[in-house]
C-alpha cells in the first residue's frame, strides 16, 4: 500500500523543508505524486560584470528568486558576484541569501565587491544544508551567532575575507572553523592575516586539506609598517598543505603529523638568513611529497645542512631552479631523503661561456659525488632547450645516479628547431644504470 501518495500536500512540503537538494532529488522517485510535487533548481547565478551594480537588474534577479522559494523547490547552486555593492542593496542582497538558504542550496558562492560596512546574513553560518561555501572579496566577519552550526560543509572558500575579534574578545575565525564538524578543505586566498585582529592560529583535528596564498604586493613600500605575523598550524589530521607567505625569522610550533603532501612558496621580503627552520623540518618530517616554488623557498633550505631531520617517507621531490643560484639545498636532501624516488627539476640552468670545459660541471655541486648513494628512480626535467651546457649537466648526473629507471625530458619545442638532433644526444649520453630510459616529451 502506497501511504506516501495519500500525504496531503501541506505535509508533504512541510517534510520536503527539512530537506536538501540531495536529498529532495531522492524523494521525487519515492513515490508517483511526490516526483510532481519536488523541483530541483540546478543553479541560480547572477554576474555584474559593470563597474557599479545595477539595483534593477539584480532587483530582477531577487524577485525570481523569490518566487521560486516554494516549500517543493530545492536548489543545488547559488552563485552571486557583484563588482559593487552599496549600502542601499545590502537588505535586497541579504533577503536573497535568505530565500536561497531556505532552498536548500548545497553551493553558495558569495563574490561581492563591498563598498562600506557590510555584514552577511546569520542565517548563512547556521544553514544545515551547503555542502560547500565561498565567500569573498571585501568581507569583513567579526560576529558569528551563538548557535553557529555548517553540519554539512565540507569546503571553505575565503577569498580576500577579514576576520576581527567579536566584542566578547573571541576570534570570529576560530569560531567559524569550530562550527564546521566535518570541514576537510579550507582554502584562504588573497591572505593578509597582519590586517587580521585573529589568534594567529590554524586550529582543526578534522581538516585534511589546507590552502594558504597569501596577497602580495607590487608595492613594497606597503608593507613597510607590517609585522608579518607567524601561523602556527594544529591540525593533527592534515594530508595536503599548500602555504604561499613572507619567510619569517622562525617557524612557530607547527602539528603535521598527517601530512602527506605539502607545496611551499616563501618570498624574501624579510630577512631569512638567521631563520630558524627546527619547527618546519618537524612538520615536514612524515611527508611523501614536497614541491618547492620560488628560488626564494630553494634558497631558505641552503642555510640547513645541519638539521636533524629526516624525511624517512618522503618519496617525491619538486625543486625550482633559476640561473645562477646554487643547488647546494638539493644535496640537503638527498642526504636526508633515504627513500627518495623521483626528483624534478624545473631546469638545468649553467652560466654560459664559450670557452666552457665540457668536463666541468657546476661549481655548486663540483662531481655530484653525492649523487653517487641516490635512490632515485625517475628524473624529469620540466624545462630544457638543448644547450651544450645542460647536455653537460645532465650527462654529469646520468654517470652518478645508478638506480634510475627513467630520464623524462620536457623541450619546449616553441624554443628549439633542432627536436631530432636533441632527442639523439640525449640518446647517446652514458648512464650509470643500465635500466635507465631516455623519454623526450615537446611541449
């Protein structure tokens, strides 16, 4: 006996208000009458791309919104970018939001250029049904309600948002991470945290994936007055870390644990050749993956050859390069990379000289004897163009690495118009291992 079918229609929507869009779309195929009576609005996106918002247009947009916002009606994405909002739109905005947040919605990207004081709709850190979350970029988020609650958000995405202290004295940023209980990606671009009132603290035992780019500057003089404050980083159960900031003089307490793979890209603005890298060598201890970005981050790792650490599993290693700067850190980590596998280098840089001695190597790493105990199976280099330097070079390493399986050359062909006369050279270099293959890919 099909019950479901003799539910009135007022219990039915009534039922359907407490679902969301997932779980609506479930619920139009368990029975005949309720696959009529549920609508599933895919997506709902407004773009202003003009220099100041047009109250009309967007007026529009909320109306139709609003007439959509049915007890049936459930809506899996809401995206809304305004390039300017003035203080005049912020009810119609927020009454939006409201409508939208009733649907449902598992999607919400929040892209608003704001103007003077604007602040979001409670109802947006107490929705039970999004999934994943964007907001940017002139928030400023200093007060949360006290029933704060995201039970379902599994990606946060802040994109040049500030946070403040609320008048309770408690950090509004670490109140929004507490209320996510099952947050695994947070993503934070276009960071400033020196223009943060915050606990200076990533804090979350669930989180798995962690991003952090921070805004730079063309203008150095901007920061000038900055005190580029250290993050510390407790968050026991991180498998990813991607982390763009200034290198400061000491890395604070730092619980990676978990870490599986970490991208980092650290920029001199600041002095770093005292820095004290003991926290971050513990953090990056138990990683399988490390890629390297900016020469800047290359060369912070050259002041360390004394450190204690080990990377027992890391397996993979990305490494920038750039002319004229040393490859010292690179035997860092072979002599502290035991289980080391593949190695990629962005290039093969060398300083040029006619008269160069083909049986010279790089000052820097004079015999790459080091290399001679390297477990390296893989080698890739990302840019290469066929230079007798870096033929030089590479025949040099291919003579010391006697476990290499495979040699991965990426030409930039747009660069060479000699492809056959490269792929042969590289060809005929000696190899130490007998294994090793030679693959050239023209990209």
């Amino acid at each position: 006996m099909d019950r479901i079918s003799n539910l009135p229609d007022d219990i039915i929507y009534h039922v359907i208000s407490f679902l969301s869009a997932k779980e609506a779309t479930c619920l139009k195929y368990a029975s005949k009458k309720w696959l009529n009576l549920v609508t599933i609005i895919p997506s709902a996106v407004f773009v202003d791309s003009s220099s100041s918002a047009s109250s009309g247009s967007f007026q529009d947009f909320a109306d139709r919104i609003k007439l959509a916002q049915l007890a049936s009606h459930r809506m899996r994405r809401f995206s809304l970018k305004l390039q300017s909002l003035d203080f005049a739109q912020y009810s119609i905005v927020n009454d939006c939001l409201r409508q939208v947040l009733e649907c449902g919605v598992l999607d919400l990207e929040l892209d608003i250029n704001v103007k003077g004081d604007y602040s979001l709709p409670f109802e947006i850190f107490t929705c039970q049904s999004v999934v994943k979350l964007k907001l940017g970029s002139g928030f400023v988020i200093d007060i949360l309600p006290k029933n704060a609650l995201l039970p379902a958000l599994k990606t946060l995405l802040l994109d040049s948002v500030r946070f403040e202290f609320d008048n309770t004295g408690g950090c509004a940023f670490t109140r929004l991470l507490s209320a996510c209980p099952v947050l695994e990606e947070l993503i934070i671009d276009g960071f400033n945290c020196e223009l943060w009132n915050w606990s200076h603290t990533v804090y979350s035992r669930i989180l798995k994936k962690l991003t952090i780019r921070r805004a730079y500057s063309k203008d150095s003089d901007d920061y000038d007055d900055y005190d580029f404050e250290k993050i510390s980083f407790d968050t026991p159960s991180l498998t990813y870390l991607e982390y763009r900031d200034y290198i400061h003089d000491e890395f604070p307490d730092v619980n990676l644990k978990s870490l599986v793979e970490a991208k980092l890209q650290f920029n001199m603005l600041t002095a770093w050749m005292n820095t004290d890298l003991t926290n971050l060598f513990k953090g990056l201890k138990h990683v399988q993956i490390l890629r390297l970005k900016f020469i800047d981050t290359l060369m912070l790792f050259d002041t360390c050859d004394e450190a204690d650490t080990v990377f027992e599993n890391m397996s993979h290693l990305d490494l920038p390069s750039e002319a004229d700067v040393c490859w010292d850190p690179l035997k860092l980590f072979v002599k502290k990379s035991p289980n080391l596998k593949t190695l990629t280098i962005e290039d093969l840089h060398y300083e040029y000289r006619e008269y160069l001695d083909l049986k010279s190597v790089c000052e820097c790493l004079e015999g790459y004897s080091f290399l001679l105990s390297c477990p390296v199976e893989i080698l890739t280099i990302t840019q290469f163009s066929g230079r007798i330097g870096e033929m030089v070079q590479i025949k040099h390493v291919l003579e010391k690495l006697q476990c290499l399986v495979l040699l991965e050359v990426h030409v930039e062909e747009r660069r060479v118009d000699n492809k056959l006369q490269i792929l042969a050279d590289l060809l005929m270099l000696p190899r130490a291992s007998s294994k090793c293959k030679v693959q050239v890919k023209f990209v």
